[in-house]
C-alpha cells in the first residue's frame, strides 16, 4: 500500500513544483519614468483685447504637453465629471452663464500609472442663450416699445429681498402722476441688443442713485431729475437665467420704473403685452410692471 501511495504523491507533486514555479514569474512594466510636469496651453475661445473673457460662446480649448506622457485627466473645475483620453487635446463648453473663475486641473499618466498634475484658473464668459419666445416678447423680433402700467395695482412697489411680493408698499393707479415716470418709452431692439430709453428729460427714483445721471446732485430720497443730465439715451442689454429664471441685463445707466442704481431685472411674470419684473436693491426689492405700447 505504502508503495502504491508513494507512486502517487510523485506526480501530484512534480505538478506542485511546476505551479509554484510559475507562480514567481516576474513582470515588468519597462522603465517607469514619471511623466514630466504637463504644461498647459488653454484658449478661451474669442478671447481678445475687447472681450478678455471670451466671446460668449463658454467654450475652451487646452492643450497638454508633457513628456512621457500616455493617458490624459482633465477636470475642468465646473463640478462636471472629468474627461479622460489617450490624446493630449482637449475642447470643453462650459454650461454656466455668466462670468465664472474656474480651476482647470490636468493629471497625466505615465507606464504603471505614475502621473504628474497641473492646474491653471481661467476667467470664462457663457451668454445666456435666451427662450426664443422671450425675445419674440419682449422685442416682436424687431423693435417694440413698452412703458410703465400705470394703471395697475403695484406697478411700482418694494419689499423685503427675501420674499417675491411688494409687502412694504405698492403705488395705486397713477399715484406717481407728473413725477417724471409714466411718460418713459422703453424700445427693446433685437437686432444688437439695443435699449433705448426716451426720458423726454425727465427721470424719477432715488435722488442717491439719480447722482449715476447728474454727480452734482447731493441727499437722498424720492426725486424728479429734469434737464440735459435726464436726456434720453441709448444703451444694450442682455439675457440671463435658468431653466427657471429669467432676467434682464442692462449696460450703462439701462433701468425700467423707478432708477435705484439697478440694472438686473428678474422677469416675475410676462406675456405678449404685459410684464412684472423686481431688481435687487438696498433696502429690499424693487417692483415694476409694464406694458406694451405697440
């Protein structure tokens, strides 16, 4: 029996030893060389003298050197899942709106996976690509003139920022008569975003902020500038927003209703004839309804 068994133990464990022996193969990678430090090259698309954030569009453009380099990482700090590729060349658009700093940050692979990082911080500019009906409302794809809903219930008012609604105060029809208010004519051009605003040399709003028009001016408080310095004038504006906000930008001294130094406007409500908009200003928010005129 002792020899039947020892004839069977004799190739079982040769095969023990050949698969032990192959167990401490050896593998090697080659030379681990750690990729250099990559050098980054990032365009921010129709970035120029004029538009020294780019042109719009929030697109980029980076390009990545770095020697003995194989896998490319770049996370392009806008809280997006960062994009990988064996290729050295990168192009991105950004889905904020605004003027946004970021931190685009680059790791670059090497054989075995050492890696070497590096990270620049970009300045971009993505315009608010606005819903087509707005534009159409707001401008009748054209030219189209609003003015201030004097006969409506609050179409001047304030309240506290927090909340959506004129609590503190909302003028009654036409309360604001012979103030300078209710003869504005607001132009909203789609061709160039152009604002005009036709004053007939008069402005009302806060005296402290009136001072934008006329430096001359001293006090604070409700005030009716008249002359040269409340002429009309011609601006720009833009579109901002969400998927659920919309707002109104405007360059310049661009306003609507009372002038508090604002030039942001959050679109509460619209239609074709009819909008309710609110700025944000010292000590609340401002309210302002107006009305189609052609």
């Amino acid at each position: 029996m002792k020899h039947i068994i020892n004839k069977l133990l004799v190739p079982v464990l040769g095969f023990m030893l050949v698969a032990m022996a192959s167990c401490e193969k050896e593998y090697h990678f080659g030379d681990l060389t750690t990729p250099a430090k990559p050098v980054l090259n990032i365009t921010v698309v129709g970035k120029d003298a004029t538009h020294p954030n780019g042109n719009g569009s929030g697109n980029i453009n980076v390009n990545i050197q770095s020697q003995n380099g194989i896998n490319y990482k770049v996370d392009f700090g806008d809280g997006e899942a960062p994009q990988t590729s064996t290729t050295s060349e990168f192009s991105y658009q950004y889905k904020h709106t605004g003027i946004k700093t970021v931190t685009v940050s680059v790791t670059v692979y090497g054989k075995g996976g050492v890696s070497s990082t590096n990270s620049e911080t970009i300045t971009v500019y993505r315009e608010f690509e606005p819903n087509p009906e707005l534009v159409t409302m707001l401008t009748n794809n054209g030219a189209k003139k609003w003015r201030v809903d004097k006969d409506a219930s609050a179409h001047l008012g304030v309240g506290d920022a927090a909340s959506m609604v004129p609590g503190w105060w909302g003028a009654g029809p036409n309360e604001k008569a012979g103030l300078g208010i209710y003869d504005d004519v607001y132009t909203f051009t789609a061709q160039g975003n152009v604002f005009e605003h036709t004053t007939n040399n008069d402005l009302f709003g806060k005296k402290e902020y009136l001072k934008d028009f006329d430096p001359s001016l001293t006090g604070t408080g409700d005030f009716t500038l008249t002359g040269p310095t409340a002429a009309s004038y011609t601006t720009t504006f833009s579109y901002d927003g969400s998927a659920t906000e919309e707002f109104i930008i405007f360059s310049g001294k661009g306003h609507l209703g009372m002038y508090l130094g604002a030039h942001k406007f959050q679109i509460l409500e619209r239609s074709a004839t009819h909008m309710t908009l609110r700025c944000v200003q010292d000590p609340g928010a401002w309210y302002v309804k107006i009305i189609a005129i052609e």
